[in-house]
C-alpha cells in the first residue's frame, strides 16, 4: 500500500520501530495528513489505529514494550506533552496510561523514552532527570528519591542502553558531578552498586550497562584521557571492578553495546570485530571481522530470538552479511549474505525480517529467514 500519497514517506527514517502483538503489527507511520501516528498491520491491511495528536501534527510513537497484556509506548499531544500510552490496537483501547508530570512537557529535562520491565513486573522510565518506577497507571507511578541525575535515553552519540534489567528489577548510571554511580532498583529504594570518580574537567561517557553472567558490564569513553575507555564488569558476587576490554589504543566505540540475553551481550570495536562477552576476560570473544564503520549514533541493525542474536556482522561494500549467534564462535554463522542497505529487523517465532535496497537506487525487497533452517526468502 502507499501509505503517504504524497512524493514524502509513509515511514520515518528516524523512527521506524515496529512491535508484534497478537495477531498484528504495531508501528508508527504517516499518511500525509494526520502526521506520524499509531498504525497496525493485519491480515494485509494498515490501519490507522489512533491520530493520539489530534490534527496534521505528530504523536511520533516510540520505544514500544510488551506490558501487562498491552503493548505500551511513548507520545505526544498537546495537552500532556510527551507521556506513556498504551493500546491493545484498537482506537478504544488507545489510551494515555502514565502522566508522569502533569502539562504539556517536563520542567527541565527529557519527557519518557526508554520504557523496561522488570521481572517484578514493574515499568521503569527517566524524565526530568529523575528514574521513576511504574505499574502502569498513573496513580500508581512514584519518583525514585535520593539519586543524582537520571536519564535512561540514549544521545544522539551513544546508541547503547543507560539501562538493564538486573534480578528482579533494573540497573542504571547516575550522575553527579564527576561521580558516575550505577544503582540497582528493585520495587522502591535504590541499591548503590559502585560508585566511580571520573576527570572533574572533561566528559567521560558512561554506556551499554547490561546483565550478564558475571554481573554488570558497562563500556566507558573520554576523548582526553585514553585510561577510562575501556570494557569494565562489576562482579556480581563481591562488587568488584575489573577491566574486560583495554580501549585506550583503539576505543570501544561509544555506541555499540547490545545487551541480548541476562548472560552475554555483544560490542563492536571502533578498530573492526563484533565481540560477545559474558563479563569475563576468558569469556570475551570475536565473533565475526565486521570491517564496516557506521555514523554517529547508528545503530547495528539487530534483532532477539530464542536466546540468539540476528545482526549486522560485515560488509564488504555493497555486500552485507547478515550473521545469527549464540555468543560463541561456534554457535554463530551467517543466516544471510548479498544484502544492502538494511532496515532494522523484526522477530516473531522462529522468523527473522528485514528490508533491504533501501536507498540509493537498490532494489527494494522484504526478507524473511527461518533460523532453524537458515533459509531465507523474499
């Protein structure tokens, strides 16, 4: 279908998230006149579910999650700012769930983007610099007290999350001053977990926190002082701190951290290679050469399944490989290849989905690979 009749896009470049629910698919998308809005995908047909901002202004749906039997997600309208929705893809069952702040935009900060679950079953989110903690309703959302400042957002710069999940609720920096804290959340007070002094007169970069076996791992940049770039751990038995990755020489770059299952994560090296670790020097391994470079603050295309991870791997220009690992070298092998121009990927089952040709005059196609077979299809 096209979606936007006009010569403009139906789907924005920037905010081209997707979420499967039931039987339909959930994103953000425009047709020109009601501006980037809630759409659904079923049974072959896209609908416009709700137009949340009222008009040819935009709600620009994001950061969708899977939360109590609903899908929930971050909007815009001009009455609440940006605030949590959440929807059961009808226009009925569209409905503001969290009004963290009330008006139209927080006082300082950032409004929500980040939206995680605990195995608590509690929702987390930052805005205004304060982390909050959730159980989906409005009165039921409280401030986190006695923190420094909190934002679980990613910049532009560093795409790589500011927060995990960790036991049976969240991790996530603090700052203040030079003092980089991390904290572990679990229903109502904040556990400090380690707190680092960092240069007082130069930005030191704190990112890609995740869960894995041997506890926290967290990846650390500054571009004046080459000793704090670096892979680090936070021993989830005794506390302690331990270096993973040396970067001083050729840093971790600042946004490539992907945390994709509570025991291993995977990262890119500014110098080339995709490395899966368990939070271990001995456990810390290349799984694929990925020469590429990527822009500022692009993501790896990616996608989770069944406790694997579908990426990005190498390119050899215009020539994509699309890989599938475990975190082991054993345990990773290429599911596709030829590609060109990616879009991010969609998961469901045991499937894999992604465009390709994207731009430049390739030919456009949608894939769709079974991981159990490796056989992809257009």
């Amino acid at each position: 279908r096209n979606l936007n009749p006009s010569t403009a896009d139906g789907i924005d470049q920037w905010n081209n998230s997707a979420i499967k629910y039931n039987d339909m698919l959930l994103f953000a998308a425009t047709d020109g006149t009601s501006g980037l809005e809630l759409y659904r995908l079923q049974s072959g047909q896209i609908t416009l579910v709700k137009d949340i901002n009222a008009g040819t202004g935009s709600s620009g749906p994001a950061n969708f999650i899977l939360y109590n039997n609903k899908v929930y997600f971050t909007a815009y309208d001009a009455t609440h700012g940006e605030e949590i929705w959440s929807t059961d893809g009808t226009v009925i069952g569209t409905t503001l769930a969290v009004e963290a702040i009330a008006g139209s935009s927080p006082v300082s900060g950032s409004g929500p983007g980040i939206l995680i679950s605990g195995n608590n079953n509690k929702l987390y989110f930052s805005v205004d610099y304060n982390a909050y903690i959730s159980d989906g309703t409005t009165v039921g959302t409280s401030k986190v007290n006695g923190l420094g400042s909190v934002d679980f957002n990613e910049d532009f710069s560093i795409a790589s999350p500011r927060v995990t999940t960790y036991g049976n609720g969240i991790a996530f920096f603090s700052k203040s001053g030079a003092d980089i804290s991390i904290y572990t959340l679990d229903v109502s007070t904040p556990v400090l977990l380690k707190k680092i002094t960092y240069d007082q007169y130069s930005t030191t970069y704190t990112y890609g926190i995740s869960e894995v076996d041997a506890g926290l791992l967290f990846a650390s940049y500054n571009t004046f002082y080459s000793q704090y770039n670096g892979l680090f751990s936070i021993n989830r038995l005794d506390g302690s701190l331990s270096e993973i990755k040396d970067a001083s020489n050729a840093s971790i770059d600042v946004n490539r951290v992907i945390h994709f299952t509570t025991s291993k994560a995977i990262f890119k090296m500014t110098s080339g290679g995709i490395y899966s670790t368990d939070g271990t020097q001995a456990g810390t391994v290349k799984i694929t050469p990925a020469t590429y470079t990527l822009s500022q603050g692009e993501h790896i295309p990616h996608a989770i399944i069944n406790n694997k991870i579908v990426f990005y791997g190498d390119e050899v220009f215009p020539h994509t490989k699309i890989y599938i690992s475990d975190g082991t070298v054993a345990g990773t092998s290429i599911l596709a290849s030829d590609q060109s121009y990616l879009s991010n990927f969609i998961s469901s089952g045991n499937t894999v989905s992604w465009g390709s040709g994207l731009v430049n005059g390739f030919n456009p196609r949608i894939w769709t690979a079974d991981i159990s077979t490796k056989v992809s299809t257009i």
